[in-house]
C-alpha cells in the first residue's frame, strides 16, 4: 500500500497543509509510514498531477502563507475504489521473535532479562496508545459509525499489546517453571561502575516487586556488592506500585531512606504524568533519597552526583 491512500483518506475528512498531515502521521499508530516532509510533499505532487487532489495558498498577515490541499471528485472516487479492494493479509514482522528463536545460547539470567526488556518495550508502548485512544487526536468524526470504526481500530492495537505481553509473560512461566532458579535469577540485575563509583541496576524480576520485604531484600543486595546505589527499571516494579491506594511505593520508599540507600527508577514519562503519582513524582524528585525518571541517562546522572 502506499502513502498516497492514507493521505487521501486524511483529506477525505479536511482540507489540510503538508505540515498537518505529518503530525497526523507522527500522532497516529496504524498510519505507519514515517511521515517526513519529503515522502508527504513527494506525494502530494504526484497526486496533484493526477488530479486526485487540489491546493491553495493562503496568505497570512501575521505568519507565512500556507499551502492548503483538498481532495477532488477524482480522488474520492480513486480512493473508495481502494477501499473496496481485497484486503491483505496482516504481515508478521518482530524482530524479537528472530532474537527469541536463537536465545538458547543464553544463560538463565539472560534469557529472562531479554524477556523483560520486550516486556517493559510492550509496556510502555502500551500505556502511549492508551493516552492516544484518550486524546483521540485527528479523529473524524463524521458519523456515529466512523467514530465508532476508529474506536474499533484503536481497540485492535491495544488487544495485540495486551496479547504480545500475556504471551510473553506466559513465555516466561513455562521456560522457567520446572527450573530451580537462583535467588539471583530471580532478580535481573548488574553491577555497574562509573565514575569510581558502582550502583545496581535492577533491569526485572521474576516476580514484580510489590512489598516492603522486595525493598529489604534489595537493601541487602546492596550491601552484598558494598554500595548504597540503586536503579530500578520500569520492568521490575508491580502495578500496584503506581496505585497510590496501595500504598506499596511509599513503604519501598521509607525502606530505602531508612537503610540508606539512594534509589532511583527509571520509569516512562507517560507513566510518572498520569493521575496522581504524577503528584508523586513531582515531590519525590525534589528529594535527595529517590526520584524518578524517564531515561536511564537522567537516572543514573543524578545517582552518580
């Protein structure tokens, strides 16, 4: 399929600018091509030499002229015809199904860290499409059917997140579930030095920590490697975590200060702005024990300070 159909669709709703149709493409998760200027503009010329769409330059007083396209009667016609098409079939294309298929070379430890790492990708990814589907940006809406088409696609991306974690999860369960693993293995971690300085990073667990005994027992991880610095990834930490009526994060927290140890997590921004952790966020980050953040980078700066 190319470009052109996805914008004539777009402008089958409005008339927009070049500059428009890009932040459509950059805002949307199924319209999946890149959306830079060159491949919009490139495809914009071709279609107004077919006649399939027309333009408009508007002048401005206070900003500079813009370019406004519109669809023609061709276009329209040229794209039902595409619509009524036969449909293909989804493509299967993950590259960690490539990595999954050669990682029996990889120890206990670091083949339940690569399933983390693609749990907490599919995590995150998850959480942007749900802020999408709640800003619902660029919708038309036009009928009470098509709001109700674009609900139904958007329900589609979040059911094959949800899918992809259930089966990696499930992945897990049963790689693991007839082996002895090690109190270790339980916890995916490595000891990194920088700066004349070493911290633990928690890149997983097994099991989410979720209670004041998983803060003790990285406590004493601490002080099984000689350090009171700790990182904690997004991956490794429970629901419950983020669910402030719980309370789990703030009895983790009162371990960590208590014993000394300066903690920070590495956590999505969609994650630390949403509800009332973002309230969270904002008056833990002013303290010099644990604060939260959205890069590993930022994270390890402040720990390292």
């Amino acid at each position: 399929m190319s470009i052109k159909f996805a914008i004539l669709g777009i402008l089958s709703s409005k008339a927009s600018t070049g500059y428009e149709l890009k932040k459509i493409f950059e805002e949307s998760s199924f319209l999946y091509w890149s959306g830079n200027n060159n491949q919009i503009y490139k495809a914009l010329i071709k279609m107004q030499e077919e006649d399939l769409v027309t333009s408009e330059v508007i002048h401005q007083d206070s900003s500079p002229s813009k370019k406004i396209y519109t669809i023609t009667e061709e276009g329209l016609k040229e794209l039902k015809e595409w619509i009524m098409s036969s449909p293909e079939a989804p493509e299967i294309k993950k590259t960690f199904l490539i990595q999954l298929a050669w990682s029996d070379m990889l120890n206990t430890q670091e083949l339940n860290q690569l399933l983390s790492k693609y749990e907490e990708e599919l995590q995150v990814q998850l959480v942007m499409q749900q802020e999408k589907d709640r800003r619902a940006l660029h919708w038309p809406n036009r009928s009470t059917r098509e709001r109700f088409i674009w609900e139904r696609i958007s329900e589609n991306i979040i059911s094959t997140y949800n899918n992809e974690l259930n089966w990696v999860r499930e992945t897990r369960q049963k790689l693991f579930e007839n082996l002895d693993i090690k109190e270790k293995d339980k916890m995916n971690y490595q000891i990194i030095e920088m700066n004349n300085k070493k911290y633990i990073e928690l890149i997983s667990a097994t099991n989410p920590l979720s209670t004041e005994n998983d803060a003790l027992d990285l406590v004493a991880l601490t002080g099984e490697h000689d350090t009171y610095l700790l990182m904690i990834h997004y991956a490794a930490l429970s629901k419950d975590f983020f669910k402030l009526k719980t309370r789990v994060a703030g009895d983790m927290l009162q371990k960590f200060i208590n014993y000394g140890v300066k903690t920070v997590a590495v956590i999505p921004q969609e994650i630390m702005e949403k509800g009332r952790f973002r309230e969270m966020a904002l008056e833990t980050n002013k303290g010099n024990h644990f604060r939260m953040y959205g890069s590993k980078e930022e994270a390890e700066e402040w720990l390292l300070r």
